[in-house]
C-alpha cells in the first residue's frame, strides 16, 4: 500500500482490517457471513476490520480458504504484525493511538514516545546487532511514526506525562552528539502545553525500579503496559491498574518538578556538548 492512499497513516495491522472488509464487501458477505465461515462471530470479524484487534492466524488462514487467496492474507498478517513491531506490542500501539493521556515512567533509556531517529536507531543497533540497515531503519521509521499523535488536531493530542529517571538520561547511547540532541528534543517537547517531564535524581528513592505506562481514554477502562523479558500483555484489571496509578502518584511525588526538572536535563545535555 503506497503512501498516497487514504489508509497510509493506519498501522499495517489495521490496514489489513480493511483489505478483509474490502474484500468482504466486494463479495456481497455480510460480517456474520464471513463469520461463520471462518469460524468466528460477527463481532470479531467486525473488530479485525476496524483495527480494535489483532487477528488471530486461524482467522487470516479461514478467510484465504473464504476468499480463494491460497496463502496470501496469512503471510500479509504476518509481515504485517512483525514487519515494524514485535507481535506482542501491537495491542498496545492500538492503545497509545487512542490514549487521551499517557503517562510514563522510564528508567534506563529515554521513552519510545520521546526519541529522536539517531537514538532510536542506536539503541537498535546495540540491542539487535544481528538486523540489516535496511530493516533498523524501517523500525526507526515506524518508531518515529508514533509520534504522529503529537500533532493530531481532531482529536486533540494525548495529554503526555514522562517521569524520567536520571538513569535514562545517562546511559550512553550513540555518542556524546546523540545523546545532546536526544536531550535537546526532550527540552523542546517539554514546551507543547500537554507534555510535562520531571526528572528522578538518583539520590531518591523511587516507589519502583520497573519502568511502565498507563493509558487512560475518554470512554473504557486504564490500560497498565509493563514490557519484560519476553514482551507484555495490556493489562485492564482494575486491582491491577489502580496500583500502578497509586505508583505513579509516589513517583511523581518523589521526582522534581517540571522548573527543575528542565534545568537539571539541560545541564546533562550541556555536559554531552561539551
């Protein structure tokens, strides 16, 4: 799908939603029609189509024996969940894409939301060694893709809150040039009205050493996304989500404030300059 379409700021995910309805429609099949073919409810196939959820193997193999497309859609779903994100990160992108406010707390290296194309693709580059150039940059792409919510107008940015620690800030990433204009973008992102950062010093003492993410949105429940060693998994469990927001409260507490907070990464960012 080119970049002129009218589907080519959805993510590759939903844009395959809309190849089945489009497919779906030319066929004159309603969606439970293509449900019960493939064996799953209306619902589901209405959801994939609408990119409110990642389709499963199972559905994309029934709608190419549906749809006669040999293996196509199966292989198209593949690439499309693990050709720019790890499968187990795309529910949260359909997340941050409709988050009203999103509030972070990193501790080793600066925010997904919040790098710059140079860091990005340093961090890929010291994590996956193994990658191609071509594919590093396709992923530093799709990385700086997310940004794109900064500058919606309707509806209106995520109100962004990032509580960083002073760890994230310090880890050397790239070169000394790298991280100056890492930190420089996060001065300049600090002046949009709907971000605020704070920094934690070391010397605090911070309510966690797990970095993590709540998504909060006009209508549903908070979302909790803590990533681990083998991914993570969106977490809506009210008991689960009213601590980390309890969390969240104490690390904001413990962090400095926004005047001070600036300040402190100014003199990093000089310090990188110099």
């Amino acid at each position: 799908m080119s970049d002129d379409s009218p589907h080519a700021a959805l993510n590759p995910v939903e844009q395959w939603g809309i190849h089945i309805r489009e497919m779906r429609t030319a066929r004159h099949l309603s969606v439970r029609g293509l449900g019960k073919a493939v064996g799953f409810s209306g619902a589901y196939v209405s959801n994939v189509e609408n990119g409110k959820l990642v389709p499963s193997p199972r559905f994309a193999v029934g709608c190419d024996r549906v749809f006669g497309t040999g293996t196509l859609l199966a292989e198209q779903l593949v690439q499309a969940i693990e050709g720019d994100h790890p499968t187990w990160f795309v529910p949260y992108l359909q997340y941050e894409r409709r988050a009203t406010e999103i509030n972070i707390y990193s501790t080793l290296y600066v925010p997904g939301l919040l790098q710059t194309p140079e860091y990005a693709h340093a961090l890929y580059r010291r994590g996956a060694p193994r990658f191609t150039a071509p594919v590093i940059e396709a992923k530093v792409a799709d990385r700086a893709k997310r940004r794109e919510i900064f500058d919606r107008v309707d509806p209106p940015p995520p109100v962004l809150w990032a509580v960083l620690h002073e760890a994230c800030l310090r880890v050397a990433v790239g070169n000394r040039g790298v991280m100056a204009r890492q930190l420089q973008r996060l001065l300049e992102d600090a002046e949009r009205p709907f971000m605020t950062l704070q920094f934690l010093p070391f010397e605090a003492a911070p309510a966690t050493d797990s970095p993590f993410t709540l998504l909060t949105f006009t209508k549903g429940p908070t979302v909790l996304h803590a990533e681990g060693p083998h991914g993570a998994r969106p977490q809506e469990a009210a008991k689960i989500t009213s601590a980390a927001v309890k969390t969240y409260e104490r690390l904001r507490a413990e962090a400095l404030g926004q005047d001070e907070s600036l300040t402190r990464i100014e003199t990093i960012m000089k310090g990188y300059s110099s």
